[in-house]
C-alpha cells in the first residue's frame, strides 16, 4: 500500500517519543508534528534528520485503513492499546 498523500496519521496519532527536528522531546499522541506542512505532507520525507521511527512505519490498510479518518481512528486506537498508561 502507498501512504495516501495529505494524509499525515501516522504524524499526528502515534505519540513519538525520539527526538524530531523542532521537537527534541519528541511528541504525544494526538499533537501534530510541527513538520508537516498545510498539506500534511513530511518536510523531512527523504532527508537523513527524519527520524528512525518514521522511516520504519509501512503504510498498511490494516493501520490506515480507507480514508484519512479511520486512520487516525486507527493509529488512535493502537496507540491507546500499547501506551504505558
């Protein structure tokens, strides 16, 4: 599957917690990265500082499922299911 594009889930559902360029603490689950643009697209896709975490998320139907809100809803739900609560 490829991401779609002006999706950006998987930026703002998982939390991150390795540091990203603008956010050296990483950030929570729900909060935007501050590098996506308007579109919601990556301003670090294919550049060495994007971090190790992005670079290893697939794109999957099973996490992004059919549209950009069931993948928030998606990403939502397994960032509940393995957060440190």
């Amino acid at each position: 599957m490829q991401c779609r594009a002006g999706c950006g889930a998987c930026c703002i559902a998982p939390s991150i917690t390795s540091a990203i360029p603008g956010m050296p603490a990483g950030k929570a689950a729900g909060e935007r990265c501050v590098q996506l643009d308007e579109g919601n697209r990556c301003r670090l896709f294919g550049l060495p500082e994007r971090p190790a975490v992005c670079l290893g998320f697939q794109a999957d139907a099973s996490v992004c499922g059919a549209t950009r809100e069931e993948a928030l809803r998606l990403i939502g739900w397994l960032e509940d299911l393995t957060s440190l609560k």
